[in-house]
C-alpha cells in the first residue's frame, strides 16, 4: 500500500514541498522511481507493488506536478531545478538508491548519477538515452499544448490519457482508469484539469526544438545501466540504444509501444527485477 509523505527543498529563495508515495520496509535496499514530463509518481503504483516485498520503493512527484506544489517562476520547470527539489529527497533518505526514470525522470537520474560521490547504485533509463531528436521534442511540445483547459468528468479526461499517451502500449481497462484518476485535478467551476502546472510547459515552448546532445553526462556515468526502449520509440531511437550497449549498458525492447513504455507489464518488470537484484 502506497504510503504519502513530502520533504521541503529550497530552490532560489523560496522553500517548496516535494510529494512522494513510498511502497515496502523503509529499512530495505531503496529504489527511486522518477516520472515523465507530464506524469506524476503514481505512475509507478504497479512496478512498486511488485518490487516492495524486496525493496523500499520512493516514487516522488517532480515539481508542478501531482501533490508537489507548483513554482511562482515557469522558467524553473527545467532539469537542474528536478536534481535540487530530488536531491533534497535523496539527502532524506540518506542511504544509496536504485534510480529507474522516465524521459524526463531518466534525464534527472542520469545528471545524478553522473555527479561525483553519486548515492545511485543502478539505473534504468526508461526510453531515454545521451541523444534525442528534435522531431521527437517537437512532438511533445504540441501534445503539450493540445490538452484543454477543463474535462466535464473523469471519463474525458480518460479518452485524453488514451489519445495523446497511446504509445505507452496495450494497458488494461484498469490501468487507463488508475492513470486517469491520479491525473486529474479539480477546478474551479467544476470540472477536471490534468494533474499538472500548466507553466511547465513555458520552458518547452519558449525554445526552437533541436536534437539534445547528452554525451558528457553520459560518458561520466559509471554505474550499472539499463536501457529500455519502446519498439517503435521516436525519442529513444535504435542507434541510440545501440550505442548505449556498445559503452556497457545492458539493452531490452518493450514490443507493442513507443515512448515511453508504461512499465506495467509483467515481462518488462521481470527485466527490471533482474537488473536490480544484480542477476
């Protein structure tokens, strides 16, 4: 059963909350589950269930996102504002860290496991490598600004997650409608917005997409990764992963998706055990 808790991070000169969901004994071998750009932590419910009988599961929400409390500034919804507000958490749990990430959750894994004395031990990186194209970060950018202001019900909301998050493969019934009920806020007026800052999208939209060139963070990791990629991914493409395998990561598919995928199925989490548990 998920537990919720928050730790305080100072960014600039304001003090923000950070919302987690934990799973399983605190005094057990810790891994950090970090979502996607538009997501929130309880993405994980599923893979934390499944690791909690071995592992202490932390499944945070980055900043504007879910629980955590939103930034006066839009322009702080970036990568480096994601490492302080999840330093913070990782100084709370003062212990080393399996990291499994997201796109964006993955990035933030990968600038901390880059980082001398890094707490993480292992990583997986979710549909997200050293090189991403600029027609991949276009076409986040309009998702982005396609979803409307309000959904009349939960049911709307719903047939959104559906469309625009179809590349995260064949959930169940009950998986679209657990994304949907941890998706949605109320507002005022009634209705239902996505569980997110809208600002978040600022950063995004205030620059030209251009391929993102990672290669110094990722040749500075030296941890044991593990590199997932949606069969049809156009964020993570196949000679990205193949050069992740050439510099040591170890490699795996997920059939039937694109980006990123929903790490909900038992084959994919049976891979992430694996590599977790060292095997």
């Amino acid at each position: 059963m998920a537990r919720q808790g928050f730790v305080p991070y100072l960014l600039g000169n304001d003090f923000h909350r950070l919302a987690f969901v934990e799973f399983g004994n605190p005094a057990a071998p810790a891994v950090l589950c970090v979502h996607g750009l538009t997501r929130n932590g309880r993405d994980f419910d599923i893979l934390a269930d499944s690791l909690a009988d071995r592992y202490h599961v932390i499944c945070p929400d980055l900043p504007g996102r879910g629980r955590s409390e939103w930034l006066r500034d839009g322009a702080l919804y970036q990568p480096p504002s994601y490492v302080i507000a999840l330093a913070h958490l990782l100084a709370w749990l003062n212990k080393p860290v399996a990291w499994v990430g997201t796109s964006l959750g993955g990035i933030c894994g990968m600038m901390v496991a880059a980082a001398a004395h890094t707490p993480i031990t292992r990583l997986v990186l979710n549909d997200i490598g050293p090189h991403i194209p600029a027609a991949a970060l276009g076409r986040i950018r309009d998702y982005m600004g396609e979803a409307p202001a309000a959904f009349p019900d939960l049911a709307a909301l719903e047939a959104h997650l559906r469309t625009v998050h179809a590349p995260f493969g064949p959930l169940t019934d009950p998986q679209w409608a657990a994304l949907a009920l941890h998706s949605a806020r109320p507002v005022e007026g009634g209705g239902l917005a996505l569980h997110y800052d809208p600002a978040i999208a600022e950063p995004i939209r205030a620059s030209v997409p251009m391929d993102a060139d990672l290669g110094a963070i990722w040749t500075a990791i030296r941890v044991p990764v593990l590199a997932l990629r949606g069969a049809t991914s156009d964020l993570l493409t196949e000679a990205t992963l193949a050069r992740m395998e050439e510099d040591g990561a170890a490699t795996h598919t997920v059939p039937a998706c694109g980006h990123a995928p929903a790490l909900m199925d038992g084959p994919t989490i049976a891979v992430i055990r694996r590599f977790l548990d060292g095997a």
